[in-house]
C-alpha cells in the first residue's frame, strides 16, 4: 500500500468521534459497569459507516436504525426502575457486548482540585472506609484531563467505570464518594458518578460558548483562541516561560559531588527550621531552589526495614533523598506528601537526609502545622525541628507578560474543559449536578455570581433538563486567621456563590468550618460529601427534612442596631459552642468596619456597636479564616457568611 494513503487511513481511525468508522464504536462513557439514569429515557449513541444498519439489545428490547451522513446514529429505550444488573448488545458489521449495567441514578460531580481529590490522597484519615468499602452498586467515572479550544467534542479518550470496593475505590473522588455513599445507604439505589474535575481551573473554562452570550469579552477569547495558529504562539511563549525556571543551574546538582551524597562534606551552610517558610526565616524573597540537608540518628530496631515517611505538604516541588537514594519527590505544592522508604535503605545510626525544594513564587518551604516524621510499625522518629540549608539555585525575576505574550495553558482557556469534559455525554440523563469550585476564581470574586448562575443555566440548557437540581460546596476556611475585620476576596466570593441561590432548585452546602488554614485541601471530604448529599435528599428526593444551615434573608434598622432575618433556621437559631456569637462586624456609611455585639432575639439576630449610633451594614464571618463563626441551626449546620446589601 501507498505509505501516504496508509498513514492517511490510520489518521483518519484516529480522529475521535467521527465519519471514518469502519465499524460500529460507542463513546467513552458507555462502557461495561457503568450506571444510566432511572425513570428517564436511555438514550445509546455511537458511530459506523455511513448508512449502515445497527440493531440494538437491552433489557428484551430491540432498536433499530440506520447511521445518517456522517455516520452517527442513535436509538432510545423506554424508561426503567432501578435495578439491574443488564446487557447491552450493539450488532453492525461488528458486535459489542456491554455488561453489568445498573439502572440507578447519576450524578455528574464537576469543578476543580477539591473535586479531583481522591480517597488515596487522604488514605490515612479515611483508612478504615477504605479497607471496609464494600459498595458494589457505587460507581465512578473519572473523566481523563483534556481539552479542546476548537469547540464541543463528540468524544474522549480514556477512563473506565470503576466499583466501589476496596480494590479499586482509592481513585473515587472523596467527596463524591461520601455523597453517595450516604445516598445509598438511604435508599440501596445503584449510583453513577461521573468525575468531571481538574485541579486549579476556573469556573470559565467549564461553560460552553453559548453560555457566553452576554459576555463579549469572553466570546472575544473563545474565538481568537480557535485561531490554531495564534494559540501555537502562546503555547511556544509558555515553553520560554518554563524553559527559565524549570531546567535551572543547580550548583547542589553539578558539582564532583551532588549535595545528596552521603560522602558529600557541606560547608557554609546555614541553619534552618522545618517546618517553615525560608522568607521568614532569614531569606529574603527568593524564588528558587534550596537544599536542606540533616544526619538523623535512627534506632537498630529500624535498620533495613520498609518504612514510611510523612513531610507535611512543601512550596513548591521536592525531591528526597536518604543515604543517597531518591526515595519520592512531588511537583507541585499542593498533594501531602507521604512517600515509602524501601527496605535496606535505613541504617542504624548515622543517616543522611536531604530534601531538595524548589520555589517558584511566594514563600516557599514547609508548611507549618503538618506532620513530619519517619515511622513503621514500631517505631516514630520526629523530623522536625533543625536542619542545615544552602541555596542552589536562584531564578531570575519573570517579565510580566502582556495581553498579547500571556502564556497559554489550554485547561485555563474559556470553553475548554466544557468542550472536551462534558460535552461529550451531554445526551444522558442525570439525576442532578455537584460542584465544588471557586478558589481559582477567588482574584475576581464579584464576578462569579454572574458565571456561575450562568454555569448553572448553561449546563441544564446542555442536558436538556430546565429544572435539573443543581448543588454547590461554598469555599471553606483557609489562610491566616485575622483578628480584626478585614477585606477578603475569598469571602467576596462567598457572597457570589450565595447569590447564585436565587437560581430555582439549586442548593449550596455550607464549610465554613471544614477547612484549614494552611491547606487549599483539607482533609476533611467526608462532611463535605455529606453535606452535599443533604442538600440532594431535599432536592432530588423530595425529602421533608432541614438541609442547610442559616441563610441571610433581609434586615431592618431599628434604633441602632439591625436585625437580620435569615432563611433555613431548622428548629431555630444557636450558638454551637454556647459561647457569646462571634465575626458579626458592623459599619455607618463609611464602610469601616468594626466588630459588634448579636444577640438572638425570636429566632433572628440583633446586632449592634453603642460606637456606631447609625449603622448601615453588617458582616458575618468575613474572612478568609474567620476565627470562630458560631452561628449554627439546631440541626448542626452552619450559617454561611454574608454582608447585607444597603
């Protein structure tokens, strides 16, 4: 055969979604052991060759129809109740077989890291769910990071539907595991999740084009950025970028002996403590690369035995070494980093520790209140406390790139996750939506009330589904604890995300204490899961019960003081810690604010400051961390933060 004919063959097999089938495929998403939707239409999709007659099999049912034009086609099966397991057959020139299919309901669970985190990032705080997982009718689908600037894909490439059990549920994400583990021990219904999530993305990259309509500027970059070649540009400006920083001249990498070494002699290196942040500890904003380097003294007991390790979580990138071996290493700051220690690397006595840390903005270093320390089964070695440092590399200030030099990186892009995550299945039908996102929009928090009601209706437009219930985590605590009241843009976008209620039918669980303040990913997934999956029971399922914590509704000023009434006070309002409320801040006209004195009178809450005789608006728990937001329901759920709109 022609080389140019056959590799124009083999190009067009590769082209996913499209007119070039020799034989009948399906999309990604149908695959053996996955969930469809109860109590709705089945829709089964795929591709052949053009005008091909294709049969299909399900649940005694058969479907035909002929492909049309560009070889798509189409069938749809009767509604069914919840059960299973089934067999979908699909007979053309070829025939597939898809078995162990549930009728069940799914849920599509979206947004970015938080969403992405797998019960294997938090494998210690959830060992026991792990090892006792046992939810064969629990099934996860994690949609594999891509991306398409051009506009909506017909399919993608990659994942599988996995089962919950102890085999395989570490790759579920955590929180949508909780969330429907709760479901299913509720009403033992087969549950599909299908994780369309990506760490640090904004919410714009996940709506599609024609949720842009009353943006012009967004439109504006969804249509350069189809221009192939001016998105190659800004791909090649982001290599130039990366270029400078991430293959440095690393003095602890080139010299006779690399600074890992155990025969490796330092001299002139400074003293340093972990955990700890190098800017606040005699180094002056430096991004770059600095080697800490420790003899530890280990017991017999632990000599040439496995062991592991725990190292908090680093700013930016690792590597580890121990007697010269490189034993784990991360390139990012955010995953928690516990590696394992093979046997016959740990010796009695004398033994080298050295962490390579790479920076690339900010303070950079080992954050604070994490553990650090090496263990086994019997024995724990502290590894905090000091160590020894010498910097081996510093990074040269970047340019502040322009509007017409910014680097491209695609997952960021307006459209482009929707384009190539979602859109592709966008004929199923769901029982509801789960979305956990905002800390990448946190730099422009006004505007996510508008993206995301507008996510929101997108998305329902997409699925065909107008009333498709719809429930978002609002962003938890994180950062620094401030003591007096303070602007915060991650309380800013708090407030978006509970304007966005006024949405019919959506629901937003309320973490205002389930985060950490020095974590963007707090350990805690299964409250949130929870919480979610309270929402969903009121929601989805009709349930007479109260599914969230206090809602500012309106105020009124009276003599002084303003009163705020609230929605969802369950059997009334309270402080959970029996304590005076706390984070009520009040202001005149000014907008200074100070903090106040509330009360709760008649299920509402008074609040007041003698200093402040005409006061104007309030604030509760407006702050990245808020020290002591008290404000609960009875039910145990907490009032989200707001401010009141004068």
């Amino acid at each position: 055969m022609n080389y140019k004919i056959h590799h124009l063959i083999l190009l067009c097999f590769a082209i996913i979604g499209l007119k070039c089938h020799a034989q009948v495929s399906l999309p990604q998403i149908l695959r053996d052991s996955m969930v469809l939707q109860r109590n709705s239409p089945i829709k089964i999709w795929g591709w052949a060759t053009k005008g091909e007659h294709i049969k299909v099999s399900f649940n005694g049912k058969i479907r035909n129809t002929i492909t049309a034009s560009d070889g798509s086609w189409n069938v749809e099966f009767p509604k069914m109740k919840a059960g299973g397991p089934y067999t979908l057959k699909i007979n053309a020139r070829n025939e597939i077989e898809l078995k162990d299919i549930l009728i069940g309901d799914v849920w599509l669970c979206a947004g970015q890291s938080n969403m992405v985190h797998q019960l294997n990032i938090h494998d210690v705080t959830y060992a026991d769910e792990i090892a006792i997982a046992n939810y064969p009718e629990i099934r996860h689908f994690k949609i594999p990071t891509q991306t398409s600037l051009i506009g909506p894909e017909q399919n993608f490439q990659g994942g599988e539907w996995q089962v919950a059990t102890k085999d395989e549920i570490r790759n579920f994400s955590a929180v949508a595991y909780f969330f429907a583990k709760k479901i299913y021990e509720r009403y033992g219904i087969p549950i599909g999740l299908i994780n369309a999530s990506v760490g640090g993305t904004p919410i714009e990259a996940w709506t599609s084009t024609e949720g842009f309509e009353n943006f012009p500027e967004i439109l504006a970059v969804v249509n350069k950025n189809k221009d192939t070649a001016y998105v190659n540009s800004r791909i090649a400006a982001n290599s130039v970028v990366d270029n400078g920083i991430l293959e440095p001249t690393d003095e602890g990498l080139n010299g006779r002996i690399p600074w890992y070494a155990p025969n490796f002699e330092p001299k002139d290196w400074r003293r340093i403590n972990i955990p700890g942040y190098w800017e606040d500890q005699g180094i002056r904003n430096l991004n770059g690369v600095v080697w800490y380097r420790k003899e530890i003294k280990l017991p017999k007991s632990m000599a040439g035995k496995a062991s592991r390790i725990f190292l908090g979580r680093i700013v930016d990138a690792d590597m580890l070494y121990i007697n010269g071996h490189q034993i784990g290493k991360t390139t990012y700051q955010y995953p928690q980093r516990r590696y394992s220690v093979p046997e016959n690397i740990l010796k009695s006595g004398k033994n080298v520790f050295v962490i390579k840390v790479t920076n690339y903005n900010g303070k950079g270093g080992f954050v604070p209140d994490k553990p650090y320390y090496l263990f086994n089964e019997t024995d724990t070695v502290d590894l905090k406390g000091y160590w020894e440092y010498k910097v081996g590399e510093v990074f040269k200030p970047q340019e502040q790139s322009t509007a017409a030099t910014r680097p491209i990186n695609a997952q960021n892009e307006p459209t482009a996750l929707f384009n190539a995550m979602v859109a592709p299945y966008t004929q199923l039908s769901l029982k509801g939506i789960l979305w956990y996102q905002g800390e990448s929009n946190s730099r422009n928090p006004e505007k996510y009330d508008d993206l995301l009601r507008t996510l929101i209706i997108d998305w329902r437009t997409k699925f065909n589904e107008p009333n498709l219930p719809f429930i978002y985590a609002q962003l938890p605590n994180f950062m620094e604890v401030n003591y007096l009241p303070e602007e915060s843009d991650w309380a800013k976008l708090r407030q978006s995300q509970l304007a966005a209620l006024s949405i019919p039918n959506t629901a937003m669980t309320v973490n205002i204490d389930l985060g950490e303040w020095n974590d963007i990913h707090p350990d805690n997934k299964k409250d949130v899961g929870e919480r979610l999956a309270l929402a969903a029971l009121k929601l989805a399922y009709d349930e007479n019960i109260v599914y969230s914590g206090p809602i500012y509704k309106d105020y009124e000023i009276t003599n002084g003081k303003i009163t705020i009434s609230f929605d969802h006070i369950g059997s009334g309002l309270v402080s959970n810690d029996g304590k005076p409320l706390s984070e009520f801040a009040i202001a005149g006209g000014d907008r200074n604010f100070v903090w106040a004195k509330a009360r709760i009178v008649n299920d509402k809450i008074v609040v007041w400051n003698d200093k402040i005789k005409d006061p104007k608006y309030v604030r509760y728990a407006w702050a990245d961390n808020p020290d002591n937001p008290n404000l609960y329901n009875k039910e145990g759920l907490p009032a989200s933060p707001f401010q009141t709109i004068h």
